[in-house]
C-alpha cells in the first residue's frame, strides 16, 4: 500500500482494522501491488467474486445431481424389470445399446458368427464371444487390424478373418470380408463384474472353447478396460468449465490417472463428444449466471479453467449466437416478456428492475422501449394477448378485467370494463373484441379503427 499499514489478507489486519485506520486518519489504505485501488473496494470485489464462486459450485452441483438422477431413472427402468444389472432381450438390448448418451451403459457382451457357403446355402459356423466397453464396430474393426498384423501373434478368430481375406485376394480388410461374420449385442450392461462373468456364462454354454465350434481360447472375463472414471466427477469438471487437458490434472489430484485420449474417449461413449458433454453440464450453468444478470467479465473469473475470456469462444459453439451480448438481451427478453405478463396494470419499470436487480435499470428501459414502444404499449400489447386467450377460453369480461390486475371497483362497472377493453383493441367494444377473434370476425364496414398487428394474434 501506498499509505496506512501493509495489508495481508490472510492474516494480520482485516476490514474492520483498515477501516479504522482509514476513519482515524482520514486516509484511503491501498493495495502495494496496485496504487490506484482502495483496500476496502479490492475486499468487496473479492467478497462478491467468493460469492459468485460458492454460487457456480451450487450450480454446477444442481446440473450434476438433475443429470445422475435422471440417468438413475433411466436405468432402474429397466432394472425393475429385469432385476439385475443387464438387459439381454433383443428389443430392449437394441433400444439402450443405440442410445448410449441416454442410459449410459458400461459395456456390451458380443457375438461374432463366421458364416460359410454350404451346399449354396450361408449357414452360421464358429462363434466368438467378447465383450467391450467401446462399441462393437470399433472392436470390430480392432479384430480386423489384428488380423493383417503380421506382427502379432494372431488368435482363431483373426485367422478365420484373414483366411477370408486371403481367399478373396485383399490386401486390406474391408469390403466382403464384412458379410463373412455376423456381428451381434448380446447383452448390455452397467455393471463391470456381470459383464465380465457373462461371457463367461456364453462361452460355457455354446462351448465356444472347442476349436470345432468357436473361436474362444480362454474361459473369458478377462482384460478389458482398469481405469474407472466416475461419472458424477468427470460431469462435474465438465460443469466447471475444464479443458480436458484440464481434467486430466483434476482427476490426477483424485488419484486417477489417464491419457486425454482416454478422457475424450468416454465422453464419446456417454455423451458423444466433448462439445456435446459441454452441451448438457455447463451451458445449464452459464445460461443461469447470464439470467441472473452476471456480467460477462465476472462469469470468466468464476470458472478454474485457464482460458482467458472462454465465452467469447464458447458461446456461439454452445447457444449458437454470435456474443454473450445477444445472448444476455435474448434472456433479458424472455424474463421481462414473462413479468409482462403478470400484474399488467401495476407493472412499471421499476417493477421489472426489482424482479431482475443486477441488471441495469436502463437497459431494462432501453429493451422495452425498443421492442414494444415503451411500458405503456407494451402493456396493452401482453393484456391483449390475455384477453384474447381468455376469449378464446369463453371466460367472461368481469374474470378477464380480474386476471389483468385491475380493481374491483373497475370489474364490477360494465361503463370501466368497456373502457378498458376500448383501451386494448383500438375502439373495439368487449363483445366485438371477443366475436372478431374467436369468430373470425372482420371489419367491413369501415366503424372499427384497426391496426394491423391486431390481424397476427
């Protein structure tokens, strides 16, 4: 600091002493490392930034939990029916395993079928049973590249696979070998343990270890991935705005240790990429700042990644508009639309500023004037809406001058109802109001002053 004791905020003096300093003195105490800026406004903006950090921590915990207990529901759905932890009827086994973002399954049990042309006829001959936590293309195609590996110590099945593609004559995998092996989910499930001893069950029960009738070498149940990600902790520094480099450091400090390829690749499984995981974790938390009023500059110092200034990238990706400027107008918009529409007669603008205090009251007053004319216009323009919905409703006058928030003594006068509906369609009397739009009713006598936005509703 400049004047006044030298201040540590983690010790030594706090607000009251500086305060106190500053009273008996008559003197500012500032900051050593920045001459310009008061103690007491440095502490301030400090309590607030805490204060939006415990909110960002309260909202990304309310995005976690909404998704964990949605993905539970989905999940007991089909445990309730099925009473353990994988499904393995054909209808349900297709549903769940093409709709992995859904139902986020940990992995699948496999069948690969050789088929074999017999007296002309395809018949089905050896099988294989696997299981993966990735998709059965993608292991699929892991079978295929093994299989013209010269290098690797192939199995029966890569033999089969190359065989094929020997009597065909290619010189890579692909094309007809696909129509030689019939590829099936036999089972999907959430649970690691019960995936692995199904195999098991599979390749006991089709015996699929005898050279004559499968391609299995071992009882099964082995491999497969070690490293479990939970998912409420990888969702939670989705939330949190990390970059994957970012939560690779986060999950170190868990005590779980994988490559970036790793993280991107469960969240291809969950969600189908890291855009999308985004998508559904933390545009939830940045939409709720923005609709709280959160200037753009106080919701980048509330996330712990890195990235300087990350809306200004992350918006057009996520709300696909061009700047956190529309997209604060846009819900600046849809709130004041929705206050609007209640209490028609009393609102004002310093109503609408105390429903939405950390806006400013002039851009509050600058959008309402800009799209509707100003409070008063816009005023008749949602009390008409009202009004034509509870036309359209066959409510009565008396209940729609009630709803509009004026007084009894106006609802209970014929002489002020029909004043007040004057008011809002341009001349018309309650009963021409409610004939034109609920009838069709239009003007051809020339005796109403219309406007043309009353043709839109």
């Amino acid at each position: 600091m400049m004047e006044g004791p030298q201040i540590r905020y983690d010790g030594g003096y706090d607000l009251d002493t500086i305060r106190e300093y500053e009273e008996e003195t008559g003197k500012k105490a500032f900051l050593s490392n920045s001459p310009t800026k008061s103690f007491t406004d440095w502490f301030n903006a400090r309590q607030v930034r805490e204060e939006m950090l415990k909110k960002v921590d309260g909202l990304v915990k309310t995005v976690v939990d909404d998704y964990m207990e949605s993905l539970d529901r989905s999940r007991l759905q089909f445990r309730q029916l099925h009473f353990q932890n994988y499904v393995s009827d054909p209808s349900d086994v297709d549903k769940i395993y093409n709709n992995r973002k859904k139902y986020v399954w940990t992995g699948i049990v496999y069948r690969i079928t050789e088929l074999k042309e017999e007296n002309g006829k395809i018949i089905e001959g050896r099988k294989l049973y696997g299981f993966t936590m990735d998709d059965l293309e993608s292991r699929w195609e892991w079978y295929k590249d093994i299989a013209l590996d010269d290098d690797t110590e192939n199995q029966r099945i890569h033999n089969a696979i190359a065989d094929i593609a020997t009597k065909y004559g290619a010189d890579e995998i692909d094309g007809d070998i696909d129509d030689w092996f019939k590829r099936e989910v036999v089972e999907v499930h959430w649970d690691p343990n019960s995936m692995r001893q199904r195999e098991r069950d599979w390749i006991k029960k089709d015996n699929t270890r005898d050279p004559s009738l499968g391609f299995n070498t071992k009882p099964g149940g082995e491999g497969g991935r070690k490293i479990h990600i939970p998912i409420r902790l990888l969702a939670e520094c989705i939330a949190k705005g990390l970059k994957v480099s970012e939560i690779k450091i986060e999950l170190e400090y868990h005590g779980i240790y994988v490559s970036i390829n790793t993280i991107h690749n469960r969240m291809n499984e969950r969600y189908g990429g890291f855009i999308e995981a985004r998508e559904i974790f933390l545009k939830p938390v940045i939409k709720q700042l923005i609709m709280e009023g959160y200037r753009r500059q106080d919701i980048n110092k509330c996330f712990k990644t890195k990235t300087k200034d990350f809306l200004r990238s992350l918006i057009p990706i996520l709300f696909e508009v061009p700047s956190y400027t529309v997209l604060r107008k846009q819900y600046l918009l849809e709130m004041v639309s929705t206050i609007l529409k209640t209490g028609i007669k009393d609102i004002t603008y310093a109503k609408v500023h105390s429903f939405l205090p950390l806006f400013g009251q002039r851009e509050i007053i600058r959008l309402i004037e800009g799209k509707w004319g100003g409070i008063s216009s816009a005023k008749i323009q949602f009390g008409r809406e009202i009004a034509i919905y509870l036309f359209r409703k066959e409510a009565s006058d008396e209940y729609i001058i009630k709803v509009l928030g004026y007084a009894e003594s106006t609802v209970s006068s014929k002489a002020k109802r029909e004043l007040m509906f004057k008011r809002l369609f341009n001349g018309m009397t309650a009963d021409e109001a409610r004939e034109h739009f609920t009838s069709g009713y239009k003007d051809i006598e020339g005796h109403f002053i219309w406007y043309s936005d009353l043709d839109n509703y």
